[in-house]
C-alpha cells in the first residue's frame, strides 16, 4: 500500500498546481492566524478550486472557536479536519467531518494512552515539540514511537526528501506531512523540492 503524502500550508495556485502535478493525496491549509502560512477561509476556497477529485483538502486549526471552525467548512470545500491544539475528543468530532489528532512528541508523553483518548479520529498525526504550535521544522525522536500505537500514524516534524525514506522505513506510517521541508520561504514553497520529496516517498514505498 502505497504511503499518503500531504503537502501542508499552500498559500499559492501554483504551489497548489505543482503539489497535485507531483501527486500528493491531500493539501492543507492553515487556518491558524499567528502562523506565517496562515489563509483566511475565502482564499482556502480560492486555492481549493484548482484542487482535482479525490485529492483531499485539509484544514488545519488550533484551538479555534467551534462557530469559527464550521464557518470555514461553510466557506471551503474542506473534507478533514487538522487539529493541532488542546482539544479533547468531545471538541473534535463536533463537525460532523473526518479529523486527526496532532500529538505533540516529547519524553514523558504517553502515547498510547494519547491516541486511546481519541478513538474516533480518523489517524494520529505525530509531530515534534516546540514553543507555540506546529513542529517548527525540526525532526523529533522516532524512538520514542512506541511499537504498536493504535491508529493510522501520519508522521510529520521536519520531514524532507533527504529524510523521508529513512523515516518511514523506521516508523512505517500511512501518511507523511511535509511543509518546512519543501518551501524556500514559511508559505512558499519550492516545486523542485515538492517534486523531491514525492519522488523519494515513492522510492521508498518500492523498497519497504
């Protein structure tokens, strides 16, 4: 089965128009103000047209009001919910739509314990610990995955085309989320390096 690859924090049409030229299965969008890749609800649907079948659009949120969430899902097509923050499992499934959970990997985090706490979600997006949220592009300890850990993992945290293969030979997720790892700037990104990371996640499908 081959790995999902989710192309994160598009702010452009044409780096919406290399994510799905490469063969990424989802892109999402962030709905998180202080974030430097943040879009407001309008322009997602902008974006979100240039979007084919079957290739899923993600919103991402944290924290947010509940009336601001299913604003955004009036307003763009969005077909799975991203959250990020604090919310509990009451919260989550709220909107009636698909969501992952985004753990937050550190020593001392029960994972196990973390996705048994959201049965429902639709996989556990693990990412690496930093002040504020998100993972800030850097690579968190793949060790501390415990075998076993119920769920669909999407394995994110400074994910790039160098290290991905490496990556999922060591945790063997369903999905990969790649922002930081393919852009030039926070928000832009670099379509060679997009086109590199879904080559190298292919390569490594071949081979595991």
């Amino acid at each position: 089965m081959k790995t999902r690859i989710k192309i994160c924090g598009l702010t452009r049409e044409a780096d919406v128009d290399a994510a799905v030229a490469a063969g990424a299965d989802a892109l999402g969008f962030v709905f998180y103000p202080p974030s430097p890749r943040y879009v407001t609800p309008q322009r997602a649907a902008e974006l979100a047209r240039r979007v084919p079948p079957f290739v899923e659009v993600v919103g991402l949120f944290v924290n947010e009001a509940p009336a601001v969430v299913r604003a955004a899902c009036e307003t763009a097509p969005i077909s799975l919910l991203q959250f990020h923050g604090d919310e509990d499992a009451v919260y989550c499934r709220q909107f009636s739509r698909p969501w992952l959970r985004a753990a937050r990997v550190r020593p001392g985090l029960d994972l196990v314990e973390f996705a048994r706490s959201f049965p429902d979600a639709r996989g556990l997006l693990l990412d690496a610990f930093v002040d504020g949220y998100g993972g800030g592009g850097h690579v968190f300890d793949w060790t501390l995955i415990p075998p076993g850990l119920p769920g669909f993992l999407v394995l994110s945290g400074g994910l790039t085309a160098d290290n991905v293969g490496d990556a999922m030979e060591r945790v063997r997720p369903l999905a990969v989320d790649v922002s930081s790892g393919v852009e030039t700037s926070k928000g832009i990104k670099d379509h060679q390096k997009i086109a590199a990371f879904v080559a190298a996640v292919r390569k490594a499908d071949e081979s595991i």
